[in-house]
C-alpha cells in the first residue's frame, strides 16, 4: 500500500509539474504541498457529503500585516497534540484553515468571514506569502501561490499564471487610464468571472466623451466601484444573469451595464473576427473607441484584452 500511494504522489508531482507549479522550494515542503493537493483531490466522503477543506503552506511574512493586507480579522490557535487527520475535520477552506510548517508545526488560522473565493486565495497567498490549497465546497480545487493560480477542472489541471505577468502590456501608455484600475479589471476578469465560467465584457474608458453609441437596454445600475472588495459580489451576480457589455468610468465605477455594441461600418470592414460574438464585437468597439480598454471573457474561463482593434494578451486557453 506504501508503495501505491508514492507512485500516486510521484504521478501527480509529475502532472502538476507539467501544468505550470514550479519544481521549488525544500524536499519538505514539496512533500507537504503534494501531500496536501492530494487529499483536496480525493476528499473525505460521509453520509454522501464531500468535505471542503484548505490548508496554508508556510507562511513567511510579518503576521502583524495579515489583517491590514487582508481586510480579516484573523485568530490563530495551535494544533496541540491533534493529530493531521483529525486536525483536517475543522478546515473548511472559506472561514477556517489548517496551517502547516516544514518544521511539523501546525496551527488552526480562522478569518470574521468566509474568505474562499479565488480573488479571495489570490490576496491570501501574497499578503501572507504562502502557498495555499483548497477544495471548495463547489468541488473545484485550486493551488494558489506566487506562480499563480491551477484549478483542476475534472479532467486536468488549468494553469492561469499571475496578472502581474499581464499589467505591463496592459498599462503601457497613461493615456489608456489608471494602472490601478485596470489591475483591478484584470484581476475581477480573471479571478471572479474566468474562474467561474462567467463570460463577460468589462470595457473601461479613462475619458470623459460620450463614446460610441451604445444600445442601452437596461436601467442605469448601482455605481459599484471595481476596486471596492464588497462591490465585486453583486456585480459578478448582476453578470451572471445579463448580456451585453459592462462599461465603467476611469475611477473603474460602473456605468452601463447589459449594453449592446454597435461597430461602424469601418470596424466592420477592417477588424477581423476574434474567436465568438463576445469577443468579436468586443474587437470592434475598441477600434471605435481606441483609448478604451475591452476585457473580454469566455464562458471557458480564458480571458483576452483588447484596445483599438488588437489583441494586447490573452490568458492560457487548455484547448
């Protein structure tokens, strides 16, 4: 049986290794991480109810900066003498987390509120500098770290690399509006809509002109705020449930919401197709509107920006 659960652990090393988590780090802590993806992937069922659970790895930043970087109120309790498994039943990967150390310490590290979402582990991992993993109770299990974000999704693992890695191409030139508000726009893209197969079109514009016409279908919206955590909720919901795009002010205030798009002739004419309709009209109305900057998301989670009728970057697509 020894034997059977190291090549298990040796296989899925392997794969994961392959799907984009970098090989670093001691032999301890590799252990510990693989030992832990392992056991979200094949959970503890009882009376037919998975467990959700999450474990922070290694923590290495100034625990006096975890409440201010995290907007948590956080409290921290050792495990005693709980053994590993036993320690795992309170964990449940949204408000309360088991915390492991290469040196066998251990810790049981609950947050004022669920904090689970993928936004939510993204904050997680750099404010505390930690590796996280978690199955949430959805059955989606993510690894979360510097190196980004993988998400098994059934089959294999999908690897979204960090937005870091995005914001330079996107905020090049200042006159395509505040790199804060874009980071957040990428972020929201990425971490709240593509991780949850929500397709969507968030265009920012950092002017003040009218733009080009839109067809409005839908009344004026809240002006929810996209660099506003408690904002992020009910617009991804609003997003869920409507067409069309989203357009937000240069502060990242929304403005519009479920619009139709209405390409000229010429961007018609000379803006290529790009993937679907989303993507499509999406393409033409930054052609119309190039200072604009057109984040567009597909109901398979990758992510594309565009500005003035290119395509800027777009995020790993697994097909």
């Amino acid at each position: 049986m020894a034997e059977l659960v190291t090549g298990r652990l040796r296989r899925l090393a392997e794969d994961l290794e392959e799907s984009g988590l970098p090989s670093e780090g001691s032999d301890a802590f590799r252990e510990m991480l693989i030992e832990e993806i392992d056991h979200a992937l094949r959970p503890t069922v009882h009376e037919r109810r998975v467990a959700s659970s999450g474990t922070i790895l290694e923590p290495r930043s100034d625990p006096a900066t975890w409440a201010s970087g995290t907007l948590l109120n956080i409290t921290r309790e050792p495990l005693g003498e709980q053994p590993l498994p036993a320690a795992r039943r309170f964990a449940d990967g949204l408000s309360s987390w088991l915390v492991r150390h290469t040196d066998h310490r251990g810790e049981w590290m609950v947050f004022d509120r669920p904090a689970g979402s993928e936004r939510d582990l993204v904050v997680l991992a750099e404010v505390l500098n930690a590796t996280i993993v978690q199955r949430h109770p959805a059955g989606s299990v993510r690894v979360v770290g510097e190196f980004g974000v993988l998400r098994w999704e059934g089959f294999s693992w999908h690897y979204e690399p960090p937005v870091s890695k995005w914001i330079d191409a996107v905020t090049a030139c200042s006159a395509h509006g505040d790199p804060e508000v874009l980071e957040a726009m990428l972020e929201f893209a990425v971490h709240d809509l593509g991780s949850m197969g929500i397709g969507a079109l968030l265009i920012y514009r950092p002017d003040t002109d009218p733009g080009p016409p839109v067809e409005e279908r839908l009344p004026t919206p809240p002006a929810l705020h996209v660099r506003r955590p408690f904002h992020l909720a009910p617009l991804r919901h609003a997003l869920t449930q409507v067409d069309g795009a989203a357009i937000f002010d240069a502060s990242g205030v929304l403005r519009q919401l479920g619009v139709r798009l209405v390409p000229s002739a010429a961007a018609e004419e000379t803006v290529d197709a790009l993937g679907g309709t989303r993507h499509t009209s999406g393409r033409r109305y930054s052609r119309d509107d190039p200072l604009s900057t057109v984040i567009a998301v597909s109901e398979d989670g990758p992510v594309s920006v565009l500005r003035n009728g290119a395509l800027l970057g777009d995020s790993p697509d697994d097909d």
